[in-house]
C-alpha cells in the first residue's frame, strides 16, 4: 500500500535561506534506491524557518529499505546540522483521493 511520509523540519531562522538550498539538492538523495513515487519540498508563509517534507512511497518498507541505505546517511549528514528540533516525521495512508 502507499504511504504518504511527512517531516516538518525546523531550522535556525538566521539559517533558513541556506537550508533551502541544501535541502533542494539533498532532496534528489531520497530518489536513487526506487520505491519512492514523489517527493515535495515546501516552506512556511507565517514560519519561514519551519520546512516541509514530503514523500509518496510504495511502502512503508520501501521507506525502511532507504533508511539503512548510503544514500539516507549523506542526506541526514547534509541536513542534520541544520536542524534545531525533532522532525516530527509520521506516515499516513490513503483514506480520500477526489
């Protein structure tokens, strides 16, 4: 079944322009081992510094499969010191698609 990853990721304000960059080359990261359909990046209106992430996966397992693969380590290593809090990072599953 398809699962729907969210992580809201918040960063240092006076860094948060910097962290857009690094996230949007990052991003391509999540793509190389397969089982992953989409991936959006986006960023808050009313808390600039708060971004969030999105990734359509096959599977839950799919999204496991990644996390112990080179590819998730360099991307955690690219964002990891960006980070000022826990990602809040929760998978959902279809219930509604109009």
């Amino acid at each position: 079944m398809a699962v729907t990853e969210k992580a809201e990721l918040q960063v240092a304000e006076d860094k948060a322009d910097e962290f857009e960059d690094v996230l949007t080359k990052a991003a391509d990261l999540v793509l190389v081992p397969g089982g992953c359909r989409s991936l959006q990046v986006g960023r808050g209106i009313e808390r600039p510094n708060v971004f969030l992430l999105t990734v359509s996966w096959d599977s839950v397992e799919h999204h496991n499969t990644w996390r112990e693969t080179p590819a998730f380590a360099e991307f955690v290593g690219l964002i990891k010191e960006y980070l000022t809090g826990p990602t809040g990072m929760e998978h959902f599953g279809p219930l509604l698609d109009r």
